[in-house]
C-alpha cells in the first residue's frame, strides 16, 4: 500500500500499478462499469466507469493510481456521461427486457434503471444478427443484446484458456465470433459456460433455464461438486416446481467461481424421469419390480456364493461419481470390511 490519493473527498491507500477501479471497489466506493471484471484483465471497452482525475476525463479501470491524484467518481457531468454511454450501447441492439431471460439478472439493466435511460426510437437502424438457439446444448446466443465489452472473450482465454470468442468486422459490423464460426455448436467450445457466468447482459444465457424460471423466482442452494476430487463449489437454482435449472461457480471454493462442463451441466440426472425408483430383478429375461428386502437377499446370497465358490478378490465394485461423497466411501468400507477385497474403484478416474 504505498501510494495515497484522495477519491471523492477520502483519503485511499493503494498498491502501485493497482487500476483506480479496483482501488475504489477495494474500498466500498463503487464506481459503474460493465466490461472490467475482478476476474479478468482490464478491457477499457464500455468507458462507464469513467472518472475525473485531477480534472481530466479518465476510464479508471485501466487508469493506474498515482500519488496525490484526486478522483472524482459521481456528478452531474459524469452522470449525464454515464448516461449517453447507456443510451448508445442500447441504441446498438435490440434489449427488449420483455423477452430476455436475463431480466432481473442484467448489469446493463441495473445500470439503465439506475440512471433513468429511455428506451432508444423505434427506427433506429440496427445489424438484427440471427439468435443461435439450438446449435450448443449448454449455451444460447442472442447477439441483439450483446455490447461488445469482451467480458466472454477474456474469460475464454483468461480463465478457461481455450480460445473460442472473438470479435469479428468492424465499427458498427463488429460482432461475436466463435472460432470464426457464426454457430457456437460448430467451434471447439467445450461447454464450460464461464463466458455465461461473466455476460453482463443477456447476449449469452444457459439453455437449461430457458423457459423454466424468471430470475427472481429462482431459489439459490450451495453445494459441493460430485464428479472429481477438487471440490468445486457450486450454487445450485431451483425454479418454483423444486426443479435444478441452473449451475453457478461459486467464488469461495477452491474453484472460485469456475467450472467444467460436468459441474455446469450434469445435474440433470437428478430430475431424470429414467431414474430407477423401486428395485428390479431380472426373472426370465425380464425385469420386474421387487421390494428392497428381496433385492437386498438376492445380491447378499449372490455375492456369498462367489465369494465362497471363488475367493473375495472374484468381486469388484465400481462406485459413481453421482453418488454422494459419503455413499462413496460406505461402498469402499463394504468391499474392504465385508467382502474383504481392494477391488474398488470409481468412474471420476476413467
Ligand atoms: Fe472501464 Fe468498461 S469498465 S471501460
């Protein structure tokens, strides 16, 4: 913390080479901005964070502090800048918040709420880009309400380093690309969904919530990942009918807010409705319904059998990644302890 600025009035201490966004958000002074996120390096696409610094006009997510500067983030200029930015930005596309589902769940609507901005004229010309709806099973695409801030095409490389979005065209043809392909489904995107994560707006949204819940019905639970070892935290949202519809990396586990794609989308096993609900044993050929005592003396007598009639390594058992860490670890205890084998293993390693 070696350097001292005054930002609104208040003395701040800062590290050299720190953005004054950062300093300031540091200290509980918020300043408004759409493409800078904590997570990514600094874009300086959007300017709604700009600032006065000692007077000059000044985009403080890649401005660096310096010694003795004196910031101002709020006043009547500055608000009526932020506001023409917001204006511009919605002028661009087509954010009929009606229609999006991400509404109640937009910073570009937070922030078009926060400082009053109209809806843009009707016959404002616009480049209507085609919404990629079907081609990616994890991920929709609506580009009509994207704002160009790169915030997915830094979490791509930064944080999933894979490379996917990029910008193509120019000036007012600038659009999202993703492997220079105009589908998502059709580039090398492994369905990790950060860059749905980081959107600010609705440009990129999970197909798993479409149509299955507003945004301020959805309940949020936390819970632990199942599939690996590392231990990814995740916030689980069921909609109104109890049903999971949507999968965010928390921030405080060791994966601080990201995930692959089986922590982001395999938890629709969970509501399948092929999910055995009663035992079956198989009498010629067939499959019928059994209750658990009879399933249960079925296997025990089977496994005793082999067990005798071989030796207990003649068993294995093969535990499940979408059993809970606890049922994992009473099927280790039960091969060990009761059948008395170390043919054990489980399907995260293959
Ligand atoms: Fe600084 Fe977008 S947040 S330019």
């Amino acid at each position: 913390m070696n350097i001292e600025f005054i930002i609104d009035g208040k003395l701040i201490r800062a590290h050299k080479g720190q953005s004054i966004l950062k300093a300031a958000l540091l200290n509980g002074i918020d300043i408004p901005h759409l493409c800078y996120h904590e997570k990514l390096s600094a874009t300086g696409a959007c300017r709604l964070c700009i600032v006065k610094v000692n007077g000059m006009y000044k985009a403080s997510c890649t401005e660096p502090v310096a010694e003795g500067i004196d910031v101002v983030t709020y006043d009547e200029e500055l608000s009526m800048m932020r506001k023409e930015l917001l204006e511009m930005l919605l002028a661009e596309g087509d954010h009929n918040c009606l229609y999006c589902h991400s509404n109640g769940n937009c910073e570009l609507q937070n922030y078009c709420y926060q400082y009053n901005v109209e809806p843009p004229a009707k016959d404002l010309p616009k480049n209507i880009r085609e919404v990629d709806l079907t081609s990616s099973q994890g991920i929709k695409r609506d580009e009509n309400k994207c704002i160009l801030c790169g915030r997915c095409v830094k979490a791509c490389a930064e944080i999933q380093v894979n490379f996917v979005w990029d910008f193509a065209g120019r000036g007012s043809h600038a659009h999202l690309t993703s492997d220079m392909y105009e589908k998502i489904g059709d580039s090398s995107c492994i369905q990790c969904g950060t860059c749905v994560q980081l959107c600010p707006t609705g440009a990129l949204s999970f197909q798993t919530v479409l149509g299955r819940g507003m945004n301020w019905e959805l309940k949020k639970e936390s819970s632990i990942c199942i599939y690996c070892g590392v231990g990814c935290k995740i916030d689980f949202y069921t909609n109104k009918e109890g049903k999971l519809v949507k999968a965010m990396g928390n921030d405080e586990g060791p994966n601080k807010g990201h995930l692959c794609v089986k922590g982001r989308f395999g938890f629709d096993f969970v509501q399948s409705n092929k999910r055995l609900t009663t035992p079956l044993i198989k009498k010629n050929g067939k499959f019928e319904k059994a209750t658990w005592d009879e399933a249960l003396d079925l296997v025990a007598s089977k496994f005793g059998e082999i067990k005798e009639k071989s030796s207990p390594d003649a068993l294995m058992a093969f535990a499940s990644a979408k059993c809970t860490n606890e049922e994992n670890y009473l099927m280790q205890k039960f091969m060990r302890s009761v059948i008395g084998t170390n043919n054990i293993d489980h399907c995260a390693r293959l």
